[in-house]
C-alpha cells in the first residue's frame, strides 16, 4: 500500500503557514523538484510539525511522468455570472506546516525556505489560525459536513491501481471577506447565504435550503447519485485591513473542485452562491500531492542508512535519535576507480565517510594516506570554509556517505563525541603537514 502524506489528515494543530514556491529562472525544474521533494525530510519535517508538501502540474510531470493522475493541470480562472469570478495564480508547488505553537511553525517554515533557496523562490506565504471552534470569520463553523477522518482518505486520495495512486490533488484559493457588508444582514439572512444555522451549524431542510446557498451550491454527484466529496482544510487569516478565508482542499479527482466552482459562480445552471457577495478570491492554484512513497521516503531507505551509519566507528557512540537525524541529512555517493572526490586547493562542499572501496589523498603529488571503509575526510575545509588540504581520488569502485556544509556543522552541534573525534583527527592530520619538530 502506498502512504499518502499524513499531514494531509493530521488534526488538533491551530498555527498554520502556507507558501507557494516558483522554481528560480533557469534552474532545470526536475532538478529543482528533486531537492524540493528533501522538505519531507525529518530536517524540516521534524520538530513537532506536519508538513505537507505538494507540487504544480508542470512541476510534477517533470519528476514523474509515469504517475501523473488523471485530470493533472493548472488552475483555470473561472469567469463567472454577475462580474464575479476566481482568477488563476498558479506556482510551481506548495507547501503547508501546521503545528501546535506559532513560533515553532515559523522556525520550520524558514527552515523549508533555506532548504530550498538554491533553487525556488517563494511566492505567496500566508499565517493562518483556527478560529473559536474551527469558525470561518464570517462566524459559521466551517467542516462540519467534512468526511470523518476513516473515511477522508476515500474523498482526498487517488485511489489504488491509478497513475498517483495515493496521492491528492490540491485546491488553494486565498478569499477576501467583505465582513463589514455581511454583518449588515441579520443573523437569519446571513443562515440563508450558507444553508446552516449560525450557532450549531444545523443544516437546513431541502424546502427552506435557498438554490443560491453555499451548501446547495457545492453539493454534487455523480452518475449514480452518489455524492461526490472533497475534504477540506481551510482555516482563516487575519490583519484589520484584509482578512478571510485560506481555502485548501484534497480531492481524488481535480474535476470535483471545477464543478463546485462553477455550480457557485453560476455557470452550472444560472444561481450564483450567494456566499460571492461577500467573499471573492484573490488566487487560485492547483497542486498534486504525491503519496510519501513517490517522494522516496520509504521508511526502508532511513533504516537502511541509519544501519550504514551504525557500522561506521565515528557514529559509534550515537544514540538511535542521532543516528536517524545524521541519517535524514546524508548522501549515498557512488563513484567509479579513479574519480576524484576533492581538488586540493579548490573549494570544498561536502564531508565523506567512506562505506565500501579504497581511496588515497594525496598533497602535492604525494600519498598522505590511504583510506577504506569507516575511513573520512573533507572536514577541514568544512571547519574553516578555506579550500580543500589534499586531492582524493578512488583507488576501487568506492560508495561514500555525504554531509553538505550546513548539514555537517548541524551534526557538530548535535553531538559532541563525533565533534571530538573529528577535532582528533584534524589535529592529527595537521600535526602530519608540519615539519617535525627538533626534539634534541
Ligand atoms: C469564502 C470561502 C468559503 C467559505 C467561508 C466556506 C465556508 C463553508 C461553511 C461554513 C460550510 C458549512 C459547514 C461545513 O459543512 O463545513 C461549507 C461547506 C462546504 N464548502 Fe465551503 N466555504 C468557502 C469556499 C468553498 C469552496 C471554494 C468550495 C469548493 C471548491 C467549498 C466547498 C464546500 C463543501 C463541499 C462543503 C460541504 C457541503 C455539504 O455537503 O454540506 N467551499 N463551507
């Protein structure tokens, strides 16, 4: 069975932080989803939040065109009756972290922006907050016809046996209320604009249900009269001068979101949702949430390089939370005989340890060492950022773990038994560049 992405359906956290991402001016876009897909990773995922991730159509039929589900495309604007209408802003993907406190929301959403910022540049970013008991601003207790949470995978998820299978397509719209016209209406109007009683959300019967309210407009079928449903997860943003509604929903087919939105702008049959008259949107995107095992994230490929790290004496002494942190933040680097790793005198950009396979460093023109499996090198540069001590080049088919600079230093700071063990064989490496000492 495929994992769909759990943050999907994780309730109980009341901060929430939208963004949407555009993949930077010639940056190759598959390469550019690739280190997208890292944000799943513990070390922005982590940390007590939920983080959905989910990319474009363009996007997505870059990194997988073997799994593109059916219906995948942008958002179309939607031109509707009576000058109303939702336009289109569509980007490239998307990414929603939700948790418990505002500042640990905030610290991981800046966290999913570093990791990205080689190659995406953000877009649209959006606070949100739950409201009272999960009110819309407009005072009305929005989900409450929401699909229970054994039943939401049903409504959100591409189902089993399909291209994407497990995973869920995205609506994001940002609408603006006008609150100040909707409070005008007294209490009773303002049930009939939505089908529902203010206070405890009761629905209304079929005979005083107006054609035109909310809940009369989004109601759809299929062939067989089957209710057609979408799990929605919208919460409310706020500043005095401009607030509303963070619309997202997850639906197994994109077409139920276009025959919602055209029931409510009139294009279905003449009746706009009289919701129009007081909210209109302001974006409109689509984005296609792949399940986890699409992004790579099987649970195998952790445990296997926390089992790599485990036999390697530097991580010897690391507890199993260090090792899975070390193992979300490393590389497998495969490379034939005879590649060079590093370049004496040139920048350096990565730790290796050495897994299987043979490698010499060499200073000069000179052997240093030689190194096999447990073996590393490349910190020096790392510590002090200057270029690269040695040249090492494979003496065998070698397959290496990699730490990216940041990542290393992170590591450093986590634990300080590897911290010594590296300050130990820097110095050792550094004793060995200096003329001996005259002892006599
Ligand atoms: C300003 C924007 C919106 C607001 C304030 C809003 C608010 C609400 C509220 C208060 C309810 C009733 C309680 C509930 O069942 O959750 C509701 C129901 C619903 N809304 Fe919206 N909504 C908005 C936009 C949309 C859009 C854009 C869609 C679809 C594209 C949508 C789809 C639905 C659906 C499917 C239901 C459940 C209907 C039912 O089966 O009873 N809503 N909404």
């Amino acid at each position: 069975m495929r994992l769909p992405q759990f943050g999907i359906f994780a309730q109980g956290t009341v901060a929430h932080e939208f963004i949407e991402f555009d993949v930077r001016a010639g940056v190759d876009k598959a390469e550019a989803g690739r280190l997208i897909t890292q944000l799943e990773q513990p070390a922005v995922s982590a940390g007590g939040v939920n983080l959905v991730l989910a990319f474009g159509p363009d996007l997505w039929r870059r990194l997988a065109p073997d799994e593109l589900p059916a219906g995948l495309g942008p958002f179309r604007e939607v031109i509707g009756l009576g000058g109303k209408g939702a336009p289109s802003t569509q980007h490239d993907a998307f990414v929603w972290i939700s948790g418990s406190t505002r500042d640990i929301v905030f610290e991981q959403s800046r966290a999913a922006v570093k990791a990205v910022a080689d190659v995406a540049v953000v877009a649209t970013e959006q606070a949100c907050f739950v409201h009272r008991d999960s009110r819309d601003l407009l005072g009305f207790i929005d989900g409450t016809k929401n699909p229970p949470v054994l039943e939401a995978p049903l409504a959100a998820l591409v189902p089993a046996g399909e291209p994407g299978a497990g995973g869920s397509h995205v609506l994001v719209m940002r609408w603006i209320h006008d609150l100040a016209l909707f409070e005008t209406l007294p209490v009773s109007e303002q049930e009939r604009v939505f089908g529902r009683t203010k206070s405890d959300s009761v629905e209304f019967s079929d005979e005083e249900k107006p054609a035109t309210a909310h809940i009369a407009r989004v109601e759809i079928e299929d062939e067989h009269g089957e209710e057609l449903q979408i799990y929605r997860r919208s919460v409310p943003y706020m500043r005095l001068a401009e607030h509303g509604l963070y619309f997202v929903a997850f639906a197994a087919e994109p077409i139920r979101f276009e025959r919602m939105l055209q029931r409510m702008f009139g294009l279905a049959d003449g009746q706009r949702d009289r919701l129009t008259d007081f909210s209109r949107p302001v974006s409109g995107a689509l984005y296609f949430a792949p399940p986890l095992t699409l992004l790579g994230l099987k649970e195998e490929t952790l445990h296997e390089r926390e089992e790599v790290l485990r036999g390697i004496p530097l991580f010897a002494t690391c507890s199993a939370h260090d090792l899975t942190s070390i193992a979300s933040r490393v590389q497998t680097r495969e490379y034939p005989a005879g590649a060079t790793l590093c370049t004496q005198g040139q920048p350096g950009d990565g730790f290796f340890v050495i897994v299987d396979g043979r490698a010499e460093a060499r200073r000069d023109g000179s052997v240093l060492r030689s190194m096999g499996p447990g073996d590393f090198f490349g910190e020096i540069a790392l510590i002090d950022e200057g270029p690269r001590t040695a040249t090492v080049t494979s003496s065998t088919p070698l397959r290496c773990l990699m730490i990216g600079s940041s990542e290393f230093r992170d590591v450093l700071g986590q634990n300080a038994d590897i911290a010594v063990r590296i300050l130990d064989a820097v110095t050792r490496r550094l004793r060995g560049m200096l003329p001996p000492i005259d002892q006599g």
